[in-house]
C-alpha cells in the first residue's frame, strides 16, 4: 500500500519490500522494516530501528554501534504505510 502523501523525514514508517536471497529456491523474499525516516535519497529511504532519543545522550556515549539503521532500495519497495 503506499502512502496518499509521500513519506518525510522523521515519519516512522513499516516499508514491505522485496530482499535478494542466496540459492532461494523461491526468489526474492518478501520482508519489512519499521522505524524512523531519517535519509531520503533519489535510490532509497534509511530507516533508524533503534537510535539515541536524546543528541546529548547520544553525545555522552559516543558509541555509533548503539544504533542500527536500514537503507531500502525504493525500486524494491512493495508498500509503505505512516505510521502514527
């Protein structure tokens, strides 16, 4: 399903979309990812799933592997919903 509006940053969002697999003896498989918009690119949406509420927090624990974030290619997106 896609959105009436298009997606922006800071929306948190559930993309479905279509992942490459290894020897799959069905293709492509279908999978999703939900969290926050914080990348839009004319090739794709990054997407945090767990980052830092707070800069100062994030400041004071200087540690980038705390988050974790997805890049989906827009061409393998299948549906996107806004999440509220």
């Amino acid at each position: 399903m896609k959105p009436r509006t298009a997606p922006k940053l800071g929306d948190y969002l559930a993309i479905t979309f279509l992942d490459h697999a290894e020897n799959s003896k069905t293709g492509s498989l279908l999978f999703e990812a939900v969290g926050r918009l914080t990348k839009i690119t004319k090739d794709d949406y990054t997407l945090h799933c767990w980052q830092y509420v707070s800069p100062i927090d994030k400041a004071g624990d200087d540690n980038d592997s705390n988050e974790h974030c997805f890049s989906i290619v827009r061409k393998a997106i299948k549906g996107i919903r806004i999440l509220k």
